[in-house]
C-alpha cells in the first residue's frame, strides 16, 4: 500500500477562501499523484457529504472527507490556510483542512489507518506541530506519525500562522441529532490504545491487532481516581461509574472517531470508564453483551440512526448528534451521570424491540442459528412498513368501493373526483404498487443483513425474479439468503489494488445479480413456486379440526417471542397470503392478528384485576398495554415478560392458542395485515372476532395472575428494586 501522505500531498500555504476552492486545491494534487481519477466526480462526492452536515470542528479545524468510487487508495491530503477558511464550526475559521479520501470498497486495515488519524486530531500536541512547520515533508511525517509531535519539539509557530486555537474545544451548546437513515454501520478496532489503556475504549480482545502501518494514538493516560460515589442504581459508586458509547457519521471516516477518542479522554479526565462502539466504515464489531449489561449509562452520539439500538433499552440515555460529543464530551458524560442519578431510563420502540426478544441470545453470539435469525429479522423489519402502507390502503378500497374494485381500470387513465369508486381504485392501485415491493424488499434485506450494502442488489433482483415466477414469500427469503451469500464469497476473493475501487459499484452488483438471476430462473425458484402453490391451495381448502389446529399453532407463535423471529415468521407466513387472497389466507391473517392482541391486553386486564401482584412501574405499563394491544403491537407485553418471563410468557402463549383456534373455528377473514380493533370493519364475523380476542386475553390474565400467586408469600405485595428496574416503560 502506498504512503496515507506525502509530501507532494502537503500544501502549508493553501491560497484558497472558500471550503470548495480548498477541497478542489486540494484534490488537484490527489490527482497529480494519481489517487483520483476524476476530479469533478470526486469532489461532487465531497460536497454531498459537506451538505450532510458541515465539517468544521472547533479549534480550526476543517475535515472534508467522502467515500467514493473515483478513489483508488486512501489518502489523505493537508493545507494549511493563512487566513482561516469556514468550514461551519461554531468558533469560526479553520487554518488546518484535511482532506480525506477513501475508495468505496476500502478494506479494513486502510480504514483503520483514517480512523487513527481523526483521533489523533484530538491531540492539541499534534496540531500544534502541524501549526508550527513550514515543511511539507516534516507535516507529512507528523501526520502518518513517523515524527513523535511533542510540545517540546516543536518550534514557535510563524507569524503568517493563523491565530492560535484554543486546545479545548469550546462548547457550542447542544447539538442536534441528524437525519433517521439506516446506513452501514461498522466499529474500528483501536488496539493500539487497547494495548496501553485496557478497560477505557473498545475492549482489546474483540478486535486482532493493528496494521503496522496504523497511525498511533496518544499515550495513555495515568490511572484516574476512583470517582465519587453516584446516588441510584446499583453499585456505580463503589467501583466506578461505566458509560457505554456508540458514535457514528454519515460517512463514517472522521467524526466518528473523533467524537469516540474525545468522550475516552473526557471518561478518563472524569474518572469514569467509557467503552466506546464506533459504527464507522472499517467493520462493525458489537459491543460485548457483558460490557453493556454492566454500564451505568449510555451516550448516542451519531447523525444516522444507531444499530441494534435495542441493546440499550432501560438505561439513562443521553442522545446527541455526533459533533456534541466532539465539542462538549464532559458534559454529555455529566447528564447521563444526573439522570443516573435521578433514575432515568429509556425505553425501547416498537420497532427496536422487534430485533431483541425476551430470552434472546446476546448480540455478540457467534453460531449459525443467531446469525440467521437476524438476517431474516433484518428483512422482515424492512419488510413490515410496506405491508402497512399497501394493506391498509387496498382493505379501505374494498371498504370503499366493494371486492369488484380489484378490476377498476388504471386511475391513470380514468379518475373522476367526485366518484367514491374512483378514490377506492387509486387506493388500491396504489396499495397494490406498495405490496409488489414486499418480496423484493424482503429478500434485499436479508442480503443486505449478511453482506451490507452489496447485497442490496442481488437481493432485490432475486427478489424481483422470485414475484415474476410466482414464488411468493418463500423465493424471496431464498432469493435474499442466496444473495447475502454469493456476495460474501465474492468478497473473499483477492483482487488487484487497482480493481478495488469498482468492485462495490460494478463487478460485485454484474456477478451476484447474474449469478442469482441465473439460479432463481433455472435452478431453485421453479421448486419454491410450485410448493407456494401447493401451501396455497391447501389453506384455501382448511376447514373444521385442521383449520383449528393451524389457528392454535399461529397464535402459539405470535405469543413465543413477542415481536421476535418466531412472532415475524407467522406474521410474514400470513401476509404473504394476501398477495393473493383466498378464503383460506384471510382465515390465517385473522387467526394472526388476533392472537397478536393478546398478550398485552391479557397484561392489562391482569393489572387491572390483581394490582398488587405487580410493580408501580409494571401497573403504568398496563395502562399503556390496552392501547397497544388494541392496535395489534405484540411488543407492549415485553416489559412484563422481560422482568418476569416464566409465568408471562406460557401465559401469553395459552391465551394466543387459545384466540387463533377460535378465530379459525368461527371462520373469521381478514383483509388488512394490521391495525387491531380499528380495522374491525373489515373483518368478516367481526363479533365472533373479538369475542375470539376476548377469550384468549381472559385466559392470559387469569394464567398470569394464578402463577404470580402461586409464588413465595415474601414476593406478594410490593415488587422488589430489582423487579421495579426491570420493567421497562413502552410508552411516556
């Protein structure tokens, strides 16, 4: 690999005023040394990434950076501006600009190289180097750290120099959380401060050793004192207060790590063990299950939304964009201490829950079976919003405009405003176009669940193929899992440095979508589709006892996990059924939803009825939980299954069995894949519906209240600390 900078990289008296004529300046030479094959296409890619958010840091700082496919290597590129150019940060100009540049498809070690480098600009010793030379050669040695900066070796800065920065970054006040997208979320290992300060940062045996070419970090700090004793929660005052930490940016290069190195001084500057996750663009790498278990606290830093956010639920939380974490790190780490303090705690969305189930294994399990489970579960997540839009829009068309509006021509072609049928067509066509992404989103996700963003491809085309050959719901998981797997063994394979930067963006999507497309069509997807036919057909001739027997079995599934891969297996089972509806699909999609409102209304009415069985905070919950479980939100029953899930959970499973035999019996139809009590106008036999609904939440109840009595006289009564912290609230 060739040098991160050189001194032909160098410019320590960049001419430019503004942050585009620097960026440009300073590509120009990214070209001249052949880092960068098309100028104007790079720097589109940098301005993209500065209209995110802009990337000036306090203390005259400027770091532009972008990923993109007319990089051939990591590089980086420095000016040093007279003047001062703007680059956004609160204190104003900045005189040092670092231009950073990496390939779309950079491997790990490269990208280790960049997030040492952004840390190392949280050392003022470092700056100050930069600050104080002239020499192209000698900055360029500073920064891939062939050069120890130390004070004492540098010399007076220049007059020209721009004014001196202050070390500490000012505090510009609160910083907003960034966009919601769901980018690649990845952690860089920082062994070499692993090495030096064990237990402060990402924990050493998670990660392999550091590339030697990696640029150091700063020496690690003397062993802080132990901190006072902090009121609330467990035994934090006795040995240490613990934060954990997940930083992350829309690019992932710089501030990332940056906000990650400045909360690990501030945590060892306050005495206080801060273990950071970066989901950054070098690989993502969870934290350990124990680590977060243990944590007195929790800081958000990021501007895209943060992975597996679940993990954190029930924990003082502090939520901040990534740029707080870098300007302000001590008081971020002092709020999550007060509301330790004060007992606050979070709790997990609907949404969040779905991927973490009471009783699941921990995030960092390593087998097979786990893996699986979130590759599906990452589809289905995806999956789930489309099957709302589509299918509440095509049942209010039936509602509106009756069965017959399936035929209605194009609206495209014929839309009068004043007629109903017309407003029920565009509902349904548009319903319709939302419902044809299910299997491809399905399947993409799955593949973008094992192999990231290469996997979007291959999967959507899979997906694609598996709707045009009629394979329904089960050639789209197997498209998706064929995909996230033809992905991953291509990027096993070594190519050339020179080929590295076209791989993510045309040699992996052309190979894997040929190769899927190619299996799909020829080899699997004709198998898959004729057994969707036969499943079909035989749901379409259930009745009687089998019918019954396949509602109990749904409603046990909905009610195992509450929410999880086994929840999200009946429910995907059900939907797939309404692309298309037959009296048989519409029996199971009833059967489903019903049994998912059981469980939380079934903890309700058991709050209600025998309070005292329960803690303060799980009688809130129950308040909450009728809402929820009238809107078929499963979920709203974790809080008493997490604190209590050997009685809540067989309970829960009884009552479900119970509600999807009886919808099954009573021959209830569904045509909307949600919605709870508010669609009942779209259900056939409504009231044998909810009574079904009714009989399974008074079983649940009355199961969950015989277990929780039978228990040792000593638990009656008020809940134990450890029973109240346990429950988690689902609602404010």
């Amino acid at each position: 690999m060739s040098e991160l900078i050189t001194p032909e990289l160098v410019d320590t008296g960049l001419t430019a005023d503004t942050k585009q004529a620097a960026a440009r300046s300073l590509a120009e030479r990214m070209v001249a040394a052949g880092r960068v094959t098309d100028l104007d296409g790079f720097l589109a890619d940098v301005a993209a990434r500065e209209a995110q958010m802009p990337t000036g840091l306090d203390g005259g700082i400027g770091i532009p950076h972008c990923r993109s496919a007319h990089v051939t290597e990591p590089t980086l590129a420095f000016g040093r501006s007279p003047h001062g150019i703007d680059f956004g940060a609160p204190d104003g100009p900045a005189d040092l600009i670092f231009l950073i540049a990496a390939p779309s498809g950079a491997d790990d070690a490269h990208l280790t190289i960049l997030s040492s480098l952004a840390r190392r600009l949280m050392d003022p010793a470092f700056t100050t180097a930069l600050r104080a030379t002239d020499d192209p050669a000698a900055a360029a040695a500073f920064i891939r750290g062939d050069t120890p900066a130390t004070p004492a070796a540098q010399s007076p800065a220049p007059p020209s120099a721009a004014a001196p920065h202050p070390a500490a970054p000012a505090d510009p006040g609160p910083d907003a959380p960034g966009p919601d997208t769901h980018p690649t979320a990845e952690v860089t290992p920082d062994p070499a401060r692993n090495a030096t300060a064990p237990g402060v940062g990402t924990h050493a045996s998670e990660h392999p050793a550091a590339p030697a070419a990696a640029v150091p970090g700063p020496d690690a700090p003397a062993a802080h004192p132990a901190p006072a004793a902090i009121p609330g929660g467990s035994d934090a005052g006795a040995r240490g207060f613990r934060i954990v930490a997940v930083t992350s940016c829309p690019t992932g290069i710089a501030h990332t790590y940056m906000a990650a190195e400045a909360l690990r001084k501030a945590g060892e500057a306050e005495g206080v063990e801060v273990v950071v996750e970066t989901q950054g663009s070098a690989g993502f790498t969870r934290l350990d299950a124990g680590v977060v278990a243990a944590a007195d606290g929790v800081i958000l830093a990021h501007d895209v939304e943060v992975r597996e956010r679940a993990r954190f639920a029930g924990k003082p939380t502090v939520d901040v964009g990534v740029k707080a974490a870098i300007s302000r790190p001590a008081a971020l780490i002092a709020e999550v201490r007060a509301k330790a303090a004060a007992g606050a705690a979070t709790a997990p969305s609907a949404a969040a829950t779905t991927a973490t189930a009471p009783g699941a294994e921990p995030e960092g399990g390593e087998h097979f079976g786990t893996r699986l489970r979130k590759w599906l579960m990452t589809g289905v997540s995806y999956m789930v919003p489309f099957v709302a839009a589509g299918g509440l829009l095509i049942a209010l068309a039936f509602a509106v405009g009756g069965y017959e509006i399936a035929d209605a021509p194009s609206v495209a072609e014929h839309f009068l405003w004043t007629e109903s049928a017309s407003w029920a067509a565009l509902m349904f066509q548009i319903g319709g176009a939302a419902f044809a992404f299910l299997v491809p989103v399905l399947a993409g996700y799955i593949a973008y669940g094992m192999a990231d963003r290469p996997g979007l491809v291959p999967g959507f085309v899979g997906g694609a193929v598996a709707l045009t050959i009629e394979a329904g719901f089960l050639g789209g998981l197997a498209a998706g899992l064929i995909a996230g797997a033809v992905v991953m063994a291509i990027q096993r394979v070594r190519v050339p440095d020179v080929l590295r930067g076209i791989m993510p963006v045309v040699v992996i999507p052309l190979i894997s979508a040929a190769v899927v497309g190619f299996l799909m069509f020829v080899v699997i997807g004709k198998p898959i589709a004729s057994f969707q036919r036969a499943m079909t057909d035989w749901l379409s001739g259930l009745s009687g006892g089998n019918a019954v027997l396949l509602g109990a079995l749904l409603g046990l599934m909905m009610c195992f996990d509450l929410g999880g891969p086994v929840n999200k297996v009946a429910y995907a089972f059900a939907v797939g059924g309404l692309a298309a509806p037959t009296d048989g699909s519409l029996k199971v999609m009833a059967a489903v939803m019903a049994a998912g409102m059981v469980p939380p209304l079934g903890m309700a009415l058991a709050t209600t009825v025998r309070g005292r069985l329960f803690s303060k905070a799980e009688r809130e919950n129950g308040k909450a939980a009728w809402v929820l479980g009238a809107s078929f939100i499963s979920e709203g029953a974790i809080p008493f299954a997490a604190a209590d899930p050997l009685r809540v959970i067989p309970a829960a499973m009884a009552g479900g069995a119970v509600t999807g035999a009886l919808s099954m019996a009573f021959e209830a139809t569904l045509r909307a894949p949600h919605g709870g009590v508010f669609v009942v106008p779209l259900i056939g036999s409504p009231w044998l519906y909810l009574l079904a609904v009714a009989a399974g939440t008074v079983v649940t109840a009355a199961l969950v209240v015989l277990l929780k009595s039978l228990r040792r006289p000593a638990a009656e009564g008020s809940a134990s600390p450890a029973a109240e912290q346990s429950a988690v609230p689902v609602a404010a």
